[in-house]
C-alpha cells in the first residue's frame, strides 16, 4: 500500500493518523504541490484533480479523497463502527468536516500562514467560527462526534481543528472542543507529524493547483 500525501496538508494528516493509530505499514510517497508536482502528466495519471493524498492498494487500484481514504482503512476496525444509524452519522460529519472546517477553518489556515487573503478569507473565517461553534454545542453532551469512542469522523474533523489557533480562531472559548481535541491525542499510537507550509506555498513562490 502506497500513499501519495503532501506533509503540509491535513487532509494527508488524517490518513497518516489513521493509519498511525491501526498500525498500519504503507510506502509514503511525498509529493511536493508547491513545486508543481502535481502538474505532471504522471500525477494526473493518479488523481486528475491533481489533489493529495492519493492511496494506492497493493493491486494498483487509486482510492482518492481524504475521508473516502479513512473510510476505506477503518471498514472492519472500530474506527467505523457496524450499525447502519452510526455509519450514516459518521458520514453525516465528514461531510460536515469538508463543507464546514476544512473549507472554513482549513482554507483560512491556509491563506493566512502563506500570505494569501483576498475577499472571500472573512467568508472562510466566519464559516470556521460557526463550525466551531457547532462542535462546541455537540461535544458538550458528547465525548465524540459518534458514540462514545473515536472513529474516523473525529479522525477528520481533528485534522484541522488542531491548527484552528494557526488562523486565529481562540480555543480557549470551545472548552468542550479543547477536551475533546484532548481526548483524540491520548488515542493509543496517536501521532502528530503535520508541518508548517514552506516558503514556496506563498505566492509567487512555486507552481500549484493554487497558483493557476
């Protein structure tokens, strides 16, 4: 098993957790996006949207998006859990993760740590806020987004939140959210390996899907 992930990137922060957590071996491939290597003709061969992470299984079949990843990795694990009402809700909030925290709290992250902005980041902070906010009220009653253990939609949503201070948003004012954020880092083989976006994601300093 191969896994092409971008080290800057949470949603390929999620997948490597996960598959820190199951203690799972697999051949990562870095890819550097801001040095244009998504832009190959080889790269969209793997994934035409020339995105990251890309997971491709011993048979050479190509798995793409990040929470379809973690789907795939948890199927028959307890990061997935068997009913039919829990697995709807898991994908009830990964879904919630992409449309809310990645593309609020994630796409301002990303803007503000390499310089970018523009009209829509109040847009994306507000958006970020409200997502917060929705954690705050479901984590107040709740030790986990579904049921009472981790799964991989607490997997996803934990991805971006972590770094939610990286774009000023005050965890200190989600106290159920910080308990929570807490409780996903004593998971047994928990690991934290994201890294700071480098001096070629700013502007003009590489060649990206971002830059185009």
């Amino acid at each position: 098993m191969r896994l092409y992930d971008y080290s800057a990137s949470g949603n390929c922060y999620k997948v490597r957790l996960l598959l820190a957590l199951l203690g799972r071996e697999y051949e990562r491939v870095s890819v550097d996006i801001f040095a244009g290597e998504t832009l190959t003709d080889a790269y969209a061969r793997l994934n035409p949207a020339r995105e990251t992470p890309v997971l491709e299984l011993d048979d050479g079949t190509l798995l793409l998006q990040s929470n379809a990843i973690l789907c795939y990795l948890g199927t028959g694990t307890s990061y997935v859990p068997p009913g039919a009402l829990e697995q709807a809700q898991v994908i009830q909030w990964l879904l919630f993760e992409q449309e809310q925290v990645m593309s609020g709290i994630g796409s301002a992250r990303f803007w503000l740590l390499t310089g970018r902005g523009g009209d829509q980041l109040a847009g994306r902070l507000e958006r970020g806020r409200k997502a917060l906010e929705m954690l705050e009220a479901h984590l107040q009653t709740n030790s986990h987004l579904v049921g009472s253990a981790c799964t991989v939609a607490d997997i996803a949503t934990y991805a971006y939140t972590h770094v939610a201070a990286d774009a000023g948003y005050d965890l200190g004012g989600f106290p159920a959210v910080s308990a929570w954020l807490d409780r996903i880092r004593q998971e047994p083989r928990y690991l934290n390996d994201l890294v700071p976006y480098p001096e070629n994601a700013r502007p003009g300093r590489g060649r990206s899907i971002y830059d185009r």
